[in-house]
C-alpha cells in the first residue's frame, strides 16, 4: 500500500520569508488535511469487509469440506480445495496529522471469490461408467414383386402336386366315397382311367325264395327268388350260393350261379344291379333227393 505523508508546515523560500500570507497557508493545510482524512475513512471500510468476505467463504468451505468426508468416507482421500489466505487489516489510523497514511484500494487487490467445491462422489462414480458399443444394422432390400409371384406359384404348384400323389395312392379307397366320386370321376372322364365299382353287399337282400319240382325236366328242381338292391347306388351283381341240408343240419349239396347263369330277358349281360329295384330269378339244379329237408341261398362278392 502506497502511503503518503503530509507535510505539517507550508514550504518557505530561500529567504526564510513565506510566499504567501499566514491565513492562506493555514487554510490550504486544513484543506489538504481534511482531504486525507476522508479517503483514508473511505479505504478503511472497504478493506475491512473484504476481509470478513474472505474469512466467511474461508468457514462456509471448511464446512462442506467436513459435511462431504462425513456422508462419503471413499471420498475423504481426496485433497481438500484450496482455501484463499485472508489479506491483513490496514493499520490503526494515528492521532497525530503528520503519521497518518493513506490506504488505496484497487479492483485487482479485492480478494476473489473462490469457486464452488466440486462433489468429490460424481468422479469416481463418472469414471466407472464405460460406453457400450452401438451396433446399427440397415435394412436389407426386400425380393421385388415378380420374385414374390414367382415363390407364390412354385409353392401353389408344390402343394397341387402333393395332392395330386396322395389322392392317386388312395384312389381305390377315396374313390368308393360318395363325396370325393364326383371329383375322380370327372379326372377319369379326361384321363381315361375307369372308377372301382362302389359294392355293399349287405344292402343287397333276398326274399319269396321258393323250391320246387321242374314241370317240364325230372328229376330237377326249380328255384324262384327275388333280389333287390336297398343301396342308393348301382353296384355289381352278386354271386348266388344254394345249398341242401338234411335234418341234422349237414350240407348234402350245394350250387354257386354266376351273374352271367342267373340273369336273362332284359338283364342278360348287365354289370350293375340298379338300386331299389326288384329282380326276379328263376334257378334250373339236380335234385339233392329225399334227404335234403332244407335249404338256403346266400350272397358272396365275384
């Protein structure tokens, strides 16, 4: 700090004779005086609360020192922030005029303000944190238009062949149903294959079976029966089984008739038995003779 003193007493001249008069001397002393005085009383002041500034930041960080080695002992390793040195008060202001010292204060010799302590816990937490890798894939192109129709048909294709294999391992069986006939039928008509003939001989049935003399041829016999068939499609005719059976029920003679034996008038060479149609039959055999008191027909595939 720069310190001036004031002279007590007016220069002389070289003669010992002053300059001026006694009364403008005094006065311009006084003046001088009085102009020392009031800096010095304004210096005073402004140093005095900057070194209680500096002394209440001083406390206010030793504080949050302390706090933070409390709550984070990890942390109190670290050094503590450096604290700003308080700047020494200006002397006491003399009583006497000539010892008085005047204080100038600048801007640059304010203390500055310190700033803000960082939280010790945020660096070793940030340095634990490691950056993942970001992988970006883009887009593939997608097939066009005419490569999907292409895929649609070949797949189409594939399953219409698959189809077509089963349903011909399965032609015999699937075949003989009602509800898939129609569809085979109409593949034979362009193929030229022939259907299997749809057969149940459980529905075809006989009835008015009657056994008698020949009139015209003796020894024979002549056998009258009617078959009907109860299915409500035409399927072939059966072959016909007669047999002769005494009265402890042994077969004394027996006789098998083939469509092409039995059917005449009309139904000569006819494959298929229309259904719900009654057909009357008249059968020529030889006699099994007096012992045969019973018989029966019975119905068999070809």
């Amino acid at each position: 700090m720069a310190v001036d003193k004031a002279p007590p007493q007016a220069l002389s001249n070289r003669s010992g004779h002053d300059t001026t008069g006694p009364s403008s001397s005094a006065s311009q002393q006084a003046a001088r005086y009085a102009a020392e005085k009031a800096g010095q009383e304004q210096a005073m002041p402004a140093a005095a609360n900057a070194l209680f500034d500096a002394r209440a930041l001083a406390e206010l960080e030793k504080t949050l020192q302390d706090s933070f080695n409390q709550t984070a002992p990890a942390a109190s390793s670290l050094p503590p922030a450096p604290s700003t040195p308080a700047t020494a008060s200006p002397p006491a202001t003399p009583d006497r005029p000539d010892q008085a010292k005047t204080v100038t204060g600048r801007a640059s010799d304010a203390p500055e303000t310190p700033a803000a302590p960082t939280n010790p816990l945020s660096q070793p937490l940030l340095a634990g944190i490691e950056a993942d890798s970001l992988e970006i894939r883009l887009p593939q192109p997608g097939p066009s238009f005419s490569q999907r129709l292409l895929w649609a048909l070949l797949a189409t294709a594939g399953v219409l062949i698959l189809c077509a294999q089963v349903a011909w391992l399965k032609f015999d069986q699937w075949s003989l149903k009602p509800e898939l006939r129609h569809y085979y039928q109409l593949v034979c008509d362009r193929l030229g294959c022939q259907l299997p003939d749809r057969r149940d001989i459980s529905l075809i049935r006989t009835s008015n079976l009657s056994v008698r003399q020949h009139p015209t041829i003796a020894g024979a016999l002549l056998v009258d029966v009617v078959l009907r068939n109860y299915a409500t499609f035409a399927q072939p005719f059966p072959r016909l089984n007669m047999v002769f059976s005494n009265h402890r029920d042994k077969v004394l003679a027996s006789r098998s008739f083939e469509p092409s034996e039995y059917l005449g008038g009309d139904l000569v060479g006819a494959k298929q038995m229309p259904p719900d149609q009654a057909i009357h039959l008249s059968l020529e055999l030889v006699d099994p003779g007096q012992g045969a008191v019973s018989y029966k027909i019975t119905l068999s595939d070809l």
